[in-house]
RNA sequence: GGAAAGGUGGGUGAGUGGCUGAAACCAACAGUUUGCUAAACUGUCGUACGGGAAACUGUACCGGGGGUUCGAAUCCCCCCUUUUCCGCCA
C-alpha cells in the first residue's frame, strides 16, 4: 500500500499517476489524509495522557520508598481519571486506524511515469518483437489436439483426480514439464538468483504482505481448517521470506528464484479462454524476485525483462513484449511488462510472463527495509516476474515447433529432456 | 495428538512488580595508540509513530493478543512457536 506522508506531500502527483488506471481516486485520497490527521490528533492526546500517568506512576514508586503510603494513595485517584480517558481515545484511534487501513487498501500503486493512460488490454504498448511469427500451413493442430495425439497431457484424466483445470501430464509430456523447470532454474541460477524451495501454502500475513489479501481473496485456495491460502505464485513465499526484515544497503540487491506449483480458482473464466492449457488451476512456473535499493530498481527491471528475453530465445518461440496501460495493470504495481507468445495454431497471442516493479508499494506492507550507509532506513524496493510459466509455453512449443513428423524439441531443452522429438 | 520446559536487543545471556529500553560479554562502527597488523584503551551501538528548524523530546514495543495493578519483561488467561519425551507416520 502507499505511504500516506507520500499522499499527504505528493497528493496532486500521486492523483495524477493513479488517473491512468482510468479510475478517480481523488476522494479516497482525500479521506486518507484527513482521518490521518485525526489519528495524528488522538495519538498525541493519548500520548500526553500516558506520559502524565507515567510520571504520576513513578512518583507514587518513589513515595512508597519514602514509605508514605497516604501521599501515594491519594495520588491513584487521577491515574484511575487518566486510564478512563485513555481507554475512550484508544477505541476511537484503533477505529480510525481500521478505517485508514481499509481506506490504504482501496488505492492501487501509482503508476510509473512511462505508464500510458489507458481503459484496458487493448491499449498496452508493444514495446518489442521477435519478429516473424510462425505460419504453419494448412495441418497445424491446436496443442490439445496434439496432446491427444502424441498421449502428453490427459485432461479428462485430471477431471476424474480433480476437476477441470488439473491436467495430468503424461510421458513425454511429464518429462517435458520436468526439462522445462530445471531448464528455468538453471538459467536463473546462471543469471544470480539463488534458488529456494519453499512452503506451497502460507498464511494470512503472508497473503497480506505481498497484497494478494485482501484485493484478490477468491482467486486463492483457502484450506479452512489451518487457515492456510495455496500459493497463487512463488511470489508470495519468495518475497515473504523478507516480510519484517531490515537489511544493510550492502545485501542489495537480493535475487531470489523458485519453483512452485501456481493454485489459482480462476472465478468467472470460460469459453476458449480456458481450452487445454491456456489457463489452469494448477500450473507450474519459476518465479525471479529481486529486493533492491531505491534507484537501482528500474535497471533491474530491465534486467530482468532482457533474462525473460533470453529464455524465449532460447526456446525460439515468437514473442512480443508489451508495456501494460494504466487500466490494465495490476493494483500493486508500478510497472508491468507482460511476455506473450505467439501460439501459431490458436493463431493469438498467450501471456507467459509479467514482470513488475512494485517499488515501495509490497515494501510498505511486507516491512522490508534497509539501512543505507547514512544510517537511514528506507523501504526497499521489489520486483518479480515469471521466467516462466509452463502451461502456455508447452502450448507454444508445441504449435510452433510441430511439423509432420511430430514436434521438434528446441536445441536447448534438449539436454534436460533427453529426446529430441515428440 | 499427549506431557514438560523455554521464547529478552545482531549474537550469548542477566533480570520475578517501580531505580529496566533493559546488566554483562561478544560482534559491529568511530577514535586513540602503531611503520603495518594484532592487542589495549575510549566512545557509539534497537525499531516504529508523533512533536521540533535543530539540539532534543513524548509514546509504544522483552514471541503475538487480552487481563490484573497507580505501575508489568516480571503476575494471570488465550494463541503462535522452539526443544525434549511419548504416540502416530512418508
């Protein structure tokens, strides 16, 4: 969530960032600014009211030392009067709290200046291409029908283990998977993120702390009885793992990569959208997360695009990389680059990374800081994308790289398949 | 799941109702000394929120939440968690 000094001192700036969402925040914002001053208000009523009773408190230790009782007994009445007071301030100041908290809550990041105005999907930027997509001809197959075909993926197999959007991934369709995992973490690893496996459910001030709870409560998997949320991404955990932290200026930037399977209910999706692979309930991806000092974070978004680049590369898949509008991007980023592949038998274009930098919006909650060498404590900055999520890309693979003897396996994934065809 | 004992600052660890935001030691940082290093000595050494131009100052925080009390790290209750023992088990 944002700062409200930042919205108190920026609050024309920060209007005018948040208009590109296509939405008007202006009241919210001023509702923010004036319950905040009489929390302020309160705060320092109650804290004058306490340091008063503190110091009677002390005088009435130090007469009871003198050993005179009736002094001391006659000083209690007025701490008894203070505690009646303080108790009535502090059921208003944790209601005004609750009400600025829900308030902080409604108010997306703001968004980064090369962030276009825009009402939705279509007015996202393509900001680069690949290149020549592929043609395939008249016998092109859409990859669920190829799945069928070459026995990969039994999705109506998974209907009976689970329901729909559970897909079960079979032979070469398993070790497809497997390859593509080990290949992503390689390389992440090759790139100076250091791999972590982590807990694939988490709890509530994890959700929290990385802004899934409470915007996007119904897309997680709740388990009731723990109280427990199946990860949605590696992003939670990963960037959880710093929730409270307060590093030294030297730990930065901190580079984080993980595989994890991806829990996502999906509410309200239908329709081609969700034909074979396309979206899932249950999807692996390998996520990079990068912690960084304040200026340093938009270099490092850069660096991690061109990471995302290089992998796409390497599969030689056909992609374009789009600057997402205002009205598209997420509520907790700053800026977002989304990663689409061209699936050529679907003849459309299927995300398969975003990547973002949150700036201080996840470092706000997550209380991430660090101490630079001025002594001063700052919000750190996060960052994170997918590099890369599976489903889409064995969708692409596979209708790119089909030909009439099956699919051709690209050079680099050969080592971690072991075949090099379907 | 049952039983017992714990959870204090970066670390070790003292503290059982007021003199404790917290001893001592270690680590870290700055300085003195030194040809350099080491050692020794001196000093600094938590976080958040608020007030102040600043020096500084108020409040809160000893796993989390609630309670008792004029006053709680210290007493009581609930929860989380760690260790050990028992049970169960990949």
């Amino acid at each position: 969530m944002l700062q409200v000094p930042y919205l108190r001192e920026n609050t024309e700036k920060a209007l005018a960032g948040l208009a590109k969402r296509n939405k008007d925040f202006s009241a919210t914002i001023q509702s923010i600014i004036s319950v905040d001053e009489s929390r302020r208000k309160l705060q320092n009523e109650l804290d004058n009211l306490l340091a008063e009773s503190n110091k009677i408190s002390k005088t009435i230790g130090d007469l009871f030392k003198e050993g005179k009782r009736e002094e001391a007994d006659g000083m209690k009445a007025r701490t008894s009067e203070i505690k009646e007071e303080c108790k009535s301030i502090e059921t208003n100041l944790t209601q005004l709290e609750e009400e600025l908290k829900h308030l902080l809550y409604l108010v997306p990041n703001v968004p980064h200046e090369s962030v276009v105005f825009g009402k939705g999907a279509d007015e996202n930027e393509v900001v680069y291409s690949s290149g020549e997509t592929t043609n395939l001809g008249e016998n092109k197959l859409p990859h669920w029908e190829l799945c069928e075909k070459h026995k990969l993926i039994d999705f109506e197999l998974g209907v009976k283990i689970a329901g729909a959007g559970f897909p079960v991934y079979i032979g070469k369709g398993a070790r497809l998977q497997r390859a593509l995992i080990n290949f992503f973490l390689e390389e992440a690893q090759k790139a100076g993120y250091t791999e972590h496996q982590v807990p694939h459910l988490v709890n509530e001030a994890s959700g929290y702390g990385t802004g899934q709870l409470p915007d996007k409560e119904g897309q997680m998997y709740h388990v009731g009885v723990d109280d427990l949320y199946l990860i949605p991404t590696a992003e939670v955990p990963l960037t959880n793992l710093y929730r409270d932290v307060l590093l030294k200026e030297e730990q930065l930037p901190i580079k984080l990569t993980g595989y994890t399977p991806c829990f996502r209910r999906e509410a309200g999706s239908y329709g081609k959208d969700v034909r074979g692979l396309n979206r899932l309930h249950q999807f692996d991806k390998v996520e990079i997360v990068q912690l960084s000092k304040q200026e340093d974070s938009y270099a490092l978004l850069e660096e991690m695009v061109n990471h995302v680049k290089g992998l796409l590369n390497k599969l030689e898949l056909p992609f374009r990389i789009l600057r997402l509008c205002g009205g598209d991007m997420g509520f907790t980023s700053s800026l977002t680059f989304d990663f689409e592949v061209y699936s050529a038998a679907q003849e459309r274009w299927l995300e398969v990374s975003s990547t973002s930098n949150f700036e201080t919006f996840q470092a706000n909650r997550l209380k991430c800081r660090y101490k630079g060498t001025d002594g001063k404590t700052q919000l750190v900055h996060t960052l994170n994308g997918s590099a890369l999520a599976l489903p889409r890309i064995v969708a692409a693979l596979l209708e790119n790289h089909q030909d009439e003897n099956g699919v051709r396996i690209p050079q680099a994934l050969v080592p971690y398949c072991g075949f090099e065809r379907i």
